[in-house]
C-alpha cells in the first residue's frame, strides 16, 4: 500500500510551492511518471524514491511512511553513498546488490 507514500510527495510538492507538472520538470522526470506516483497507478522505483528523498531532503522511510522521523538520523556517508548507487548503472548495481547481499542477515 503506496498511500502514506502518496500523502507525503503530495505533501511535499505542494508545501514546497511546486505543482506535479512543475515539479516534474525540476526532477527531469516525465509528468505521466509524478501523476501515476501520486495517483498510485504505478509505484516508484528505487530511483524515483531516491531522487524525491534527496530533493525535499527527507529520509526515505519517512517519504516511504516507515517512520515518523522526517530527516531521519544522520548517517555521515550514507548519503554519498546513495547519490553514488543513483548514478550507477544497473549493470553496476548488480555488482554492489552482490557484494551487500554477502552481509545481509539470513532473515532478508
């Protein structure tokens, strides 16, 4: 269920003084893309979710509705390291999801 989610961009977007349209074009992602995230007619993509978290400058469990924390805790390099896997190629995000996926616990 993408509604949090959903409340929250919405939020975001009109708090900030944008429109989906507008907003869109400052992001460089298509409208159709922003109104299917908002209507929940599509769910984000990891990048989607990424860019709109590092835009408003929120933590993306609290856009993604998992916490209550809206700036979440500081994590020194986390955020390099995400601006980093943005930029990635998917071919190059297989390699890292590899290499991570040798330090996930066996319940994830």
């Amino acid at each position: 269920d993408t509604t949090v989610f959903r409340e929250n961009l919405s939020n975001l977007i009109r708090s900030h003084g944008y429109t989906p349209y507008a907003f869109s074009v400052e992001l460089n992602i298509t409208p159709s893309t922003v109104h299917r995230h908002l209507s929940g007619d599509r769910i984000p993509d990891t990048e989607s979710i990424i860019k709109y978290s590092q835009f408003f400058q929120v933590s993306i469990d609290w856009l993604l509705g998992l916490s209550t924390e809206r700036d979440g805790p500081s994590l020194g390099n986390a955020s390099e390291i995400v601006n980093l896997y943005a930029l990635a190629t998917e071919e190059d995000r297989k390699v890292v999801d590899l290499l991570l996926s040798k330090y996930k616990s066996p319940k994830e």
